[in-house]
C-alpha cells in the first residue's frame, strides 16, 4: 500500500526569510539538545585547555555539522516571505 502523506520533517523551514525554526519532531529536539549541550561541555574542556582560537574552530565544526542534520532532515530550503507556501 502507497503512502501520499508528506513527510515528516525534523526542522520545518522558517516562515519568513532562509532557514529552518524550531524543531518538530523529536528526533530535532534531540539533536538540538545535544548541539547545546557539546557546546557547553566545550567549554571547560576545549576552551580552557586549548584556548579561544580552538574553541571557536570546534564550535564551527559542530554548527557545520548542525546544518548538514537540518539540510538532511528538514524542509528543503529557499527563501520565504511569510505567506502560505502552495
């Protein structure tokens, strides 16, 4: 049997301009929870040991990989001005 629901996406795109909002699965709020928290933990174990430089290098490095899950995972992105999307 052929399912025609949409499917269901972890980051829906934002309502207006380029991008993803909050998530809607759960799966989203995992992977959001999880950024924070790396990036919180980096904090005393990155920053203080390594230093700024570092800690800024490494915090790119999970925010690129943030995008990637929410490129995979959500809406495909354009551009939105906020009415209703047909």
């Amino acid at each position: 049997m052929s399912s025609t629901s949409p499917p269901k996406y972890w980051f829906p795109a934002k309502r207006y301009g380029w991008g993803w909002g909050l998530p809607s699965a759960w799966q989203g709020w995992v992977v959001l929870v999880v950024f924070f928290a790396l990036v919180v933990g980096g904090i005393p174990f990155v920053q203080v040991a390594m230093g700024n430089a570092e800690y800024v290098a490494y915090v790119g490095g999970l925010t690129l990989i943030l995008i990637a899950i929410c490129w995979f995972t959500g809406e495909p992105p354009r551009w939105r001005w906020g009415g209703r999307d047909t």
